[in-house]
C-alpha cells in the first residue's frame, strides 16, 4: 500500500507543479491590455439598440417622437423588494 501511494504522488506532484506557471515580468505587465484586447472581441461589432438616442424624459421623448412621426417604446422599472406586499 506504501508503494501504491509513493507511485500516486509521485505522478501528482509533477502535474502541480506544472500547473501554475508563474508569469514574468513583461506578461504581467500585458495582462491588462491583453485582457481588455479579449473582451472587446467577445462584443458584437454593432449592436442597433446602441445606436438609438435613448431619452431618460418622458417628456422629451414624446416631444421627439411627435416630430420626427415615430413611436415611442417606454421601458419602466420599479426596483421594489421582494418581501414587499403587492395588491
């Protein structure tokens, strides 16, 4: 049984110490760049609802809306807690 465990960390403890290689200096130093770099290309090139001209006034949306013949989408959100009672 001692030889089944000095054979089992024999193999394990070559595959910790490769598992974490440590970064030098340089790549450290890129990490955030690279990483910025990263998430930019998971972002869809050109998204439509990014280029609309969202209105945080009601009223100034209606006011647009009206002129320019356009309809106008009202997105409403009530942050109320969960445990709050609701009619």
């Amino acid at each position: 049984m001692k030889s089944l465990t000095a054979i089992a960390s024999l193999l394990l403890v070559p595959c910790l110490a490769g598992a974490a290689p440590t970064a030098t200096p340089a790549e450290k130093a890129k990490a955030p760049d690279a990483l910025k770099a990263e998430i930019e290309s998971l972002k869809p090139a050109k998204v439509a609802w990014r280029a609309i001209a969202w209105k945080s006034c009601l009223l100034e949306g209606l006011k647009e809306s009206r002129e320019k013949n356009k309809p106008v989408l009202l997105w409403v959100f009530i942050d109320r807690p969960a445990d709050d009672a609701r009619c």
